[in-house]
C-alpha cells in the first residue's frame, strides 16, 4: 500500500512518464478508459499513483 504523505497529486507529464506513455495518451484514457483523474482550477489534471495503480490493478486500463 502507497504511504498517504508520499502519494501527493502529481501533473499530466509525471504520470505519462510514470506509465512511459505520452501526455496525449494519458488524456485519451482520460475521456476512453475512465482513467482516474481530478480536474483542477479549471484545466489541469492531476492524480494520484495509487489511483492510478489501482485502475491499472483493476484492470479497467484493458478496458
């Protein structure tokens, strides 16, 4: 399990690179795969590795 301090939001670049993906891709699996992401301030995504850990764990990333 992700210690609580250590699983601070992270933006779009850091979970691409995160995954070894692109940003773009990441904003695809957003609208496509239900990627689990928090909109803020109107236009910047962030998340949390272990959202995102647990949607991949999940299997839903498949989907």
């Amino acid at each position: 399990m992700t210690d609580n301090i250590n699983d601070n939001y992270i933006g779009i670049d850091e979970v691409a690179a995160y995954l070894g993906v692109k940003a773009t891709t990441i904003r695809t699996w957003i609208k496509t795969k239900n990627m689990p992401a928090h909109k803020v301030g109107g236009k910047l995504w962030k998340f949390k590795k272990s959202e995102i850990d647990e949607w991949i764990d999940s299997d839903k990333s498949e989907e």
